[in-house]
C-alpha cells in the first residue's frame, strides 16, 4: 500500500488536502467550462495556463499525479481539470482524438494531406497526451511523418499555414 503525499510550501500534505486545495483554487484561473476549453484549445494559452499554475504550486507532475490520483491517466490533463472543477465524466485520449478525427472529416475544411497529418499528430497525442500539442513540437512532428521539413512542406504547404492547421485543429480535440 503507498501514500501520495504533496508539499505545499514547506508543509507536507495528504492527496485529499492537495485534491481540495486545487479545487478551492481552481475559480482562479478560469469561472466556467467553456473559459477552460477555450484556453486548453490555444497551445499559446495553453501554456501560460500552465505556467500560471505552476507558480501557484501546480506544477506538471503535480498534475500528472493528480491524473493518477483522478483515475484519469489515459485521459487528456484538461478532462482531469475539468473533472475536479466540473465533475465531468472524463474522455480518454483514445476517444477524444477519435471524435476530434470525425469532426475534422466532417467539415472538410483541411485538404486530405493536411487531414493525413492531423490523423498522426491525433495518434501521437493519444500515445503520449497533450504535450504531444505543444507548438514546439511541431517540427519534431512534420520529421516524424515527412522525414524533412521540407518534405512536410511540399504535403503540407508553407510553414505559416503548417502551423495554423496544427493550431486550429485542436479547437476539434476539446
């Protein structure tokens, strides 16, 4: 049998203490379920949230143990977030990129190369989770599937618009 336990500042605390804590804390960063889809869905806004809670004593593994400690491990950070501040029944990974592939057939508005390159970046993020979505990843992501940036490219069209087909699909993901 193992404990979690957590520091907060120099006292150390429960998992139920940590759990309530964050959950007292959370109207802070955000006052309703769309605030915090809206932010999740941005990689820019994304990551300043996360910094944010970070300085408050939030750091990622904090956060990741709070997956852990939410039973929410193959699921999406932001189902974790929103569950603790929501109660709302988490999605796995598995099945948002599955719901997030259908929405983005649906509306037809990337071409088929572009969709063949969501589709992968959909796999890598049910792999690893939402740090898969982080802009910095991109070019690791276009060597992945292409080989080359350049390769990426000639599929994929210029980098400007690489980059806002990677930014605006995830608004389909959440």
């Amino acid at each position: 049998m193992t404990q979690t336990s957590f520091w907060d500042k120099d006292t150390l605390i429960s998992a139920e203490q940590f759990l309530h804590k964050l959950y007292g804390e959370l109207p802070a960063f955000f006052t309703n379920e769309q605030e915090l889809r809206d932010i999740w869905s941005d990689p820019d806004t994304r990551k300043k949230f996360l910094e944010k809670l970070e300085q408050a004593g939030y750091g990622y593994e904090k956060l990741k143990d709070l997956q852990q400690l939410t039973n929410t491990q193959n699921s999406d950070l932001f189902d974790a977030l929103e569950y603790l501040a929501y109660n709302v029944e988490p999605l796995t990974r598995v099945v948002r990129a599955q719901r997030a592939k259908e929405k983005i057939s649906e509306i037809k508005r990337f071409e088929d190369k572009q969709e063949a390159f969501l589709n992968f970046v959909l796999d890598k993020y049910v792999e690893t989770g939402v740090e898969e979505l982080k802009q910095d990843n991109l070019p690791e992501l276009i060597k992945l599937k292409y080989k080359t940036i350049d390769d990426g490219g000639k599929e994929l069209g210029r980098v400007e618009q690489i980059k806002n087909i990677f930014i605006s699909f995830q608004k389909y993901l959440y």
